[in-house]
C-alpha cells in the first residue's frame, strides 16, 4: 500500500552531509581540510578572484588586445564551383542539399558561392551570395541562379 507517510528515498540517493571541526577521530576535525595556514586557509574569502596570479601582472593584461568581431557580423558557409562537380544531385542545389551532403558546416545560416574551379553540369544554385565571376561560370554552363533574400 502507498502512502504519502510511507514514501522513502531510492537507496544510496541520500547522503550524509560532511560535518567539519567535529574531533581529530572524524578525520575533518583541527583544520577541517583546509590544511595549515595560507590564504586559503582562512574563512570567508579564501580564494583570489578567477586571473589572479599573486600580484603577478596577469596573463589577461600581458597579452596585446586583438582585433575587434562585430555584433551584427553574418557567417556565410563558402563554396566554390569546383566542388559542386562532385555533388549527384543535378536539379536545385541550395544550402540543405550541401549541409545533406557534408560540403559545408551547419548552421551558418547563409551561403555564398565562389568561381574557383569549373562547373560542368547545367543546375540551378540557389544562394544568399554569389561572385561576378561565379554567376558568370554558372550561367555559361547553361545553368541559372537565384538570389535568396534574408
């Protein structure tokens, strides 16, 4: 029979709380596992803020600055003509079709096409982006292209 009076927890799902400072016999007792001494010893704030190399000037601020990555910056995954030879699929090729494939990351969001290498099969390429010289190749293959607006 269950009852609310005769619930209990799972075997081993409850465990003693580590009671410091209670004798040298507990094993955590005089210093209570904080060892002898020192910073860290001591109660309260015992630890340096995350960085803090002992008064040391800190790695952060030893290193030059670098660069700068704005907010509003758009990841396109990038793929030349070249390498849509090697795809079977001849109809519309877009960014799902090359994600299906492993041709380009996933999750970029956005594509953008680029003229290294030839292409040799009429397709249709839809993409974010393309280069002069990729719509160029595309179009003299005998293939179209169509520009997705985000």
């Amino acid at each position: 029979m269950n009852e609310l009076s005769n619930l209990t927890p799972a075997p081993g799902a409850v465990k003693k709380k580590k009671r410091l400072g209670r004798g040298e016999s507990s094993g955590w007792g005089k210093t209570a596992g904080a060892g002898h001494k020192g910073q860290k010893a001591r109660r309260g704030k015992g630890k340096p803020r995350p960085g803090f190399e002992g008064g040391q000037m800190p790695l952060a601020r030893r290193l030059p600055k670098r660069g700068f990555t704005p907010r509003s910056r758009v990841e396109y995954a990038i793929i030349n003509l070249g390498q849509l030879t090697n795809l079977e699929e001849s109809g519309t090729i877009d960014l799902a079709v090359l994600e299906a494939q492993g041709m380009v990351k996933k999750g970029r969001g956005r594509l953008k096409v680029l003229a290294e290498g030839d292409l040799t099969q009429a397709v249709t390429i839809r993409a974010h982006k393309f280069s002069k010289t990729a719509v160029e190749k595309i179009t003299a293959a005998g293939g179209s292209v169509e520009i997705i607006e985000n």
